[in-house]
C-alpha cells in the first residue's frame, strides 16, 4: 500500500483526479442525515477545499488536473525577478566591457561583441517572451530557446540578402578551416549485393540515422507518420541525386540500411519511449512535501522529465483541416531533413562540422513545443485560436532555408530534372491534390448546403 503523508491544515493537495476509495470513505459508510440540514458547502463562507472535492462539478470547487503549473513549495524560481536579472546582467555587462584585457583591438574584439548581443537578446528572451506549452524543467528553459531558433531565423534573414560568395568569407568567421571547396562522395559506386559491401557501408552515419528517427518519434508520436516520412525522404534521395552526389546510393543501402535496419530501429525505440511516457504514472508533489533525502533527490531529477505526455492522433483522413495540417508538416519535415545538405554543400562545410551538428540539434529542440503547438491548434481549435510562436517561427525557419537553397544553388545546380523524375513528382502532385478533392469535396459540399438550408428555415420560422 502507498505511504501517504498527512496535510497540513488549509494545505491543498497535488492536483490529480483521485478515486474515491482513495479517500478512506466508502460510497456506503456516510449517509446524509435530513435532520441535521445540508452539507457545507466547499468553497463558500471560509470552508476550505480538500483534495477529495476534486470530482465536484461546481465550478468554483473543481480542481482540474495539471493546474498546479509549477511546484509552490520552491516558489522563488518560478516568481518574474525581472529587476534582479537587470542588476545583475548590466554589472556582468560593464565588468566584461570595462575590462582592459577583454576589449583588445582587433577580431576578438568582433567576436565578443557579437556573442554578447547575442546573449543579451537570449536574456530579454528569457525574461519577457510568452510561455510555451511546456513547463519543465523550466519555462524559462524553453524562452531561451524560442529565442535561439529568433536569432537564427535573423541571422538566415541578413544571409539571404547576400550572395554566395561573400556569405562563405562569411562563414570563415567563425571557422577559418571554412572557405574551402568540397570534393562530393557517392555511395553507390559498388552496389554488389553482398556481406562484404554492406558491412563496408556502415559507418558512423547509421548511428546518426537511428537516433534521428529516436527524435522523429518522440516529436510526431505517430507510428504510421514516421514510416511516411521515411519513405519519402528516400525517394527525395533518388530525385535530387543528379544535384547533390551524396545522395546516390545504392539500393540496398537505400531500403535496406536506411529504412529496414537504422530508421525502424529509432522509430521504434522512440515509440515505445512515447508509449512508457503514456502509461507511466505522474505525480506533482512538490519539493517541500516529499520525504526523504532519496525521495527529494528523486523529485530533482523528475523536474527534468516531462510533466505530462499527449499521444498524437493525427487522423489526416478525419477532415479536410488534418489533411492539409499532415501534407504541411510532412513538408515541413522534409524540407528541414533536405536543405542542410543544399546549404553545407553550397558554403563548403563536411557534414561532421560543429555548425552542421548544432543546426540539427536546434531543430529538433525547437520542434518539440513547435510539434505541440501545431498539435493543439488543429485538433483544439477553440483554445488555440491562433497557431504558437514555436509552430510560427519553426515554420518561418524552414523556409527561409529553402528560400536561401533556391537563390544560392541557381547558379550551381544547373543540371536539370531528369525526365521521370519530374513526372513522378508531376503524378505525386497531383494524387496528393485530387485525394482531398475527391475525399472531402462533395461530404463538405453536403454539410454547406445543409447549413444553408437550415439557416434559411430558420429565418421563414
């Protein structure tokens, strides 16, 4: 049996919904006597809300599950202390500014300046941008990281006013091994079908494909998504390999390597990730209520864990809306998975570089909440009146990225679509525009009508 710890007086209990044999009271220990007058009320005239009234139906005495946003008991880190991290970041500011060996002449100077704007920004980020949809370990934590994916988003803005040639003298400033033309490597140039070649074609890039279908799954939480996505990523491979060589590989490599073996692989690791969060029990007794130095140290570590977890049901049959919010997202996602080798290949950086690895990790950070948000504003629409600043500015993200893919690789990708290749994305077009047509047109075209008529007999009533 669970230990429980008493309350304290007036004390209100982490809000979760509770049975009611929870509660230590029977449905048929206590009947109320008509002698004795009503039962008082919780709520009213001072009488306090315990924790067992939270299958109530009043509004005023209903507690709804999740709405202790943070833990009361270390309310300090939760409170806005926006004067304090003024004080304390203009002393840091003039520290750093004022000191003689820091603002030496010349490039470190630059740098410094630039990293200091930077986190400046990331500061008022931190500070003053609007809370995301979720609450741990911090929602400050996830300002900070709006802000990052703001900062990019400006700093692909100010490259797409550029042309190539000054963006990569650009880039040698924050690496001077950059700035250096690339040899392309194609991956099919021996695909006989055996042990040795296979073996031969595993590097360290499976790895980096099974945990970036771990991500995928924990971002779209769908298993049929997934799969979508990863098939079609493939065949993206095969259109635009006359653009970028990288992207010619064999078969085997293609079905077998890629999807069968790296891809499930991370698929299905992060849905049975999705899956233990489902099912897995949360409790949101704060700090100051748990017992115990191993419990307490346990409670810290929760804090880095998720609140809550939501299962995606996107139903892209369901309605027109889900349709298009799936086909836009799988758009998304491909456009986010194909313009990093566009761009690393056009300013010349290896796909091991720090700046390759830290653009992926800032996307799949910011495509969580952005998930979430896109999530909520389709299938909640009367609380999500408007889409989230993460699904937002992601989005703004992505296309600057293809916009910038589009105007740098003009003049390098000259080589035309092959001829099957554009009528396959031609037929691919079009069944995806003629679905819906035939899906949802002539059901939607009933409902207008319907509500048509209906309004019209209300106004003859």
């Amino acid at each position: 049996m669970p230990t429980t710890y008493p309350l304290d007086e007036g004390e209100v209990s982490p809000v979760s919904h509770i049975d009611e044999t929870d509660t230590g009271h029977s449905e048929t220990e206590v009947l109320p006597d008509p002698d004795v007058g009503p039962a008082k009320v919780p709520g009213l005239e001072g009488n306090p809300v315990r924790w067992y009234d939270a299958d109530r139906t009043e509004p005023y005495t209903r507690i709804e599950p999740f709405t202790e946003k943070h833990d009361t008991s270390v309310e300090f880190f939760f409170k806005p202390v926006t004067l304090t991290t003024l004080a304390f970041a203009m002393a840091a500011l003039a520290y750093v500014a004022i000191t003689n060996d820091v603002v030496e002449e010349g490039r470190d100077k630059t740098r410094i300046g630039v990293y200091a704007a930077i986190v400046s920004f990331l500061l008022f980020s931190m500070v003053q941008f609007r809370d995301g949809p979720f609450i741990r370990p911090h929602p400050a934590f996830w300002r900070i990281v709006l802000g990052i994916n703001l900062v990019y988003e400006l700093l692909l803005v100010f490259l797409l006013f550029q042309d190539l040639g000054s963006a990569r003298q650009m880039m040698t400033l924050l690496d001077e091994n950059l700035g250096v033309p690339l040899r392309e490597q194609s991956y099919a140039e021996d695909c006989t079908f055996s042990f040795r070649t296979i073996w031969n074609a595993v590097d360290v890039f499976c790895l980096a494909h099974a945990l970036g279908w771990f991500g995928k799954a924990l971002i779209l939480r769908d298993y049929w998504f997934c799969w979508i996505l990863s098939i079609a990523f493939e065949l993206a491979e095969y259109s635009l390999q006359h653009q970028l060589p990288n992207f010619a590989e064999c078969w085997w490599d293609h079905w077998l390597l890629d999807v069968l073996i790296c891809n499930w692989l991370g698929t299905y690791v992060g849905m049975k990730t999705c899956a233990y969060l489902d099912v897995k029990g949360y409790t949101w007794r704060g700090l100051r209520q748990t017992r115990g130095l191993r419990s307490k140290t346990k409670r810290v570590l929760t804090q880095f864990s998720p609140h809550d977890f939501t299962t995606f049901k996107w139903e892209g049959t369901a309605s027109f809306t889900h349709y298009f919010a799936v086909v836009l997202l799988l758009a998304l996602f491909l456009a986010a998975e194909l313009t990093p080798f566009y761009l690393k290949s056009l300013l010349w950086m290896e796909p091991s570089h720090p700046i390759v690895i830290y653009r992926l990790a800032g996307i799949f950070i910011c495509a969580i909440p952005a998930v979430r948000e896109l999530y909520q504003y389709i299938n909640d629409p009367r609380k999500a009146v408007r889409m989230g600043q993460h699904a937002w500015l992601l989005f703004a993200t992505v296309c600057t990225e293809v916009l910038l893919s589009f105007k740098w690789g003009r003049g390098v990708f000259t080589e035309p679509f092959p001829a099957h290749v554009k009528w396959s994305l031609i037929s691919g077009g079009v069944v995806v525009f003629l679905y819906p047509a035939i899906k949802f047109g002539p059901r939607g075209l009933r409902k207008y009508l319907r509500r048509q008529l209906k309004e019209r007999r209300g106004k003859e009533q």
